[in-house]
C-alpha cells in the first residue's frame, strides 16, 4: 500500500516578466536552497486557500490565486512522497514583505535553473526555462 501524497501548493508570482523565488533559511531542511514560496496544504483544506494562507503568512501579501500550469509527484528519499502543485498569481495586495526566508528575489525564468533549488522544484523550473509552462 503507497502511501497518500501530501500536498504542497507552490506560488509563481510574476512581476515585469521576472518571477518571485525565495531561499530557505540556513536553519530548514535543505538549507539555503531556492523554492517558490507556499507550504503543505492542511487536511480539509482547498489548495489555492492553503496558498493564500502561506503567503499571507511567508511575504506578507493577500494574494488572488488563478490558474494551476503543473502539478507532479516527488518523492525525496526517505520521506513521504508529496503532490507538488504550482498555481499562478494573478494579483496581490499589501506591500511583499519577507518574513521568513533568508532571501528572496525576483529573477528571469531563463536564469532560474542557475539556483540552486530543492529537488522537488527542479523539473518545474527546467520547463519554465525551456518554455514549456
């Protein structure tokens, strides 16, 4: 019996054709490694809304979530297998404050695969650098 994926809600923020990433802090699992901001989506709970919370949370924003462009199952060793789902932003409001990563940064799609990202994000950003998303 496999075990039932947890899912995790994923934001691509645009903003004057960069988009938003963040790197976790040197204290997180996978240190200091990039990921597109959002979290666990909790029992019960409808992914767009667990990713307003996690924004709301992260960066401070209220966030209008639009369209899903990928979902896919990772798996990092040793842990639950997770569905990864990365959800468009149309809009926010309030002004982007980081609150907890140690740093974000706005970056062109073409330039995301020279971070270094958790490897759960990988096949996400080596699609949208190839124009696929």
């Amino acid at each position: 019996m496999s075990a039932t994926p947890v899912q995790v809600v994923a934001a691509v923020i645009e903003r004057e054709g960069r988009l938003l990433v963040c790197r976790r802090q040197a204290t997180d699992r996978y240190p200091l490694q990039w990921e597109f901001p959002g979290g666990k989506v909790e029992p019960g709970e409808d992914p767009r809304a667990a990713l307003a919370r996690e924004l709301e949370e992260e960066l401070a924003i209220r966030a209008r979530i639009g369209a899903e462009i990928l979902r896919y199952e990772y798996r990092y060793p040793q842990r639950p297998p997770i569905l990864l789902i990365f959800l468009r932003v149309e809009e926010y409001q309030g002004e982007l404050r980081n609150r907890q990563f140690a740093e974000v940064r706005w970056e062109a799609p073409a330039r995301l695969p020279e971070y270094d990202f958790v490897a759960g994000d990988t096949e996400f950003v080596q699609r949208l650098a190839r124009g696929e998303l």
